[in-house]
C-alpha cells in the first residue's frame, strides 16, 4: 500500500473546491490539524479539515447555549468537513479564536511554498558542494539566517565531515537561532577535533594538537588530552 505524504495530502486538498458550511453558505477555511488532537482523542485521520470560522454562522452561535445547558461548559461548535466527503460534523471551541492558529490562508500557503522552494535549492547547492569537497561555501550556508533550519544542520553536519580546522573558530564565533543547530554545531566541532587530532586550550581557547603538553599560543602547560 502507497501511503501519502503530507505535503502530497495538500498539494491534492489545494486542487479541491472548497466546501460551502451548510449553515452559513460561507465559503469554509483550509485548516491543519495539530498534531494533538482533540475531541474523540483518536484524531480525524486526515493532516487538513475544511473549518467554518464565521462568527455569525448559525450552528457556532447557537453552540455556546447548547453546551451550556447540556454539558455546563462555557464552549461551542465549528462545522467541519473531511476533504472529499460530503458529510459534515463538529468539532469544539472555547473561544471565538479558537483553532484559528492552523488555519491556513494564502499568504501562509506562498510562505510555506517559498520556504520548500529555498530547501530544495539549498539541497541542491549542499550537494554540488559537498562533491566538490567546498567546506567553505557549505560554511557559508550554514552561518546564513535565511537559510531553512533543515539546510543548515545537513550543513553543520557536512562541515564537520569535510572542513579544515579553521572551520572550527568560524563555527564557534556565531550566534545560532535554535538550540538544535547550536546543538549541531557542537556536534560539528567536536567531529573537526577529532579529524584533525586537535583540543581548545583549557587558558587560551586557542586550537592546539591533542598530545600537545605546552599550549604554543600562551606557553601555558596543559593537560594531556
């Protein structure tokens, strides 16, 4: 059995006509589910709903008595829809904002389209790089803020595979946005270390040779490594 990815689930949904709420005749929203979900606990078994988020839809109004009354909750509805089926269910909110967060609008769909085209190019230049052996512009890749996070660590890893010692100071010198690439940034580091036989000196912070008993930056006497 084939299985769809979720970006193929989207690129199919996108192609749909969406669905108008049976109460309201709105036009419903594209939204994504979150990753924990809500309601029956077992999910909707799809990553996208159709979500009606008018205010002045009919079913959401009247939700806020109905759950009231029967279940004494300060909550309501909003209709939803599984792409490519007719019938249409419900889904609870607490609040006129809630699930507003996953709705995904089209300046959310370019940016996310953008950002898949700047990965696959950032790939596509690690690659050519990584087979010519350029440490250095894959160095460049990976100390690039624009860059996707996914291209930078694929680039701190290959640093840490190909690059000379002097990547070493490069790497230390820069300020990283999320503790993962920091994290791989260490993890880079500490494969050039052990490449090129080399430690930081424990008083000086300069690189020396990992047997080295004297630091040849500081004259200081150092632990063997």
């Amino acid at each position: 059995m084939a299985f769809e990815t979720k970006e193929e689930v989207l690129e199919k949904i996108l192609n749909m006509e969406r669905p108008l709420c049976p109460h309201c005749k709105k036009q419903m929203s594209l939204w994504e589910v979150p990753d924990i979900a809500f309601g029956d606990g077992l999910g909707w078994g799809t990553p996208y709903l159709f979500v009606c988020f008018n205010d002045e839809c009919s079913s959401f109004k009247k939700g806020w008595d109905e759950i009231q009354e029967t279940m004494e909750h300060v909550a309501s509805y909003r209709c939803i829809n599984s792409p490519g089926c007719d019938n249409f269910e419900y889904m609870p909110v607490f609040s006129s904002i809630g699930g507003t967060g996953q709705m995904l609008d089209d300046n959310v769909l370019d940016m996310r389209e953008a950002t898949k085209e700047a990965m696959k190019q950032g790939f596509s230049l690690l690659t050519d790089f990584y087979i010519s052996k350029d440490w250095d512009e894959i160095l460049k890749i990976l100390l690039d803020p624009i860059q996707p996070a996914r291209v930078r660590l694929k680039a701190a890893e290959m640093v840490g595979e190909l690059g000379d010692v002097d990547a070493i100071e490069h790497l230390l010198n820069h300020k990283y946005s999320s503790p993962i690439l920091t994290k791989a940034v260490e993890d880079a580091v500490a494969v050039l270390h052990e490449r090129h036989y080399t430690r930081e000196c424990p008083h000086c912070a300069e690189i020396i040779k990992k047997r080295a008993t004297v630091c040849k930056h500081c004259n200081k006497a150092v632990p063997k490594g």
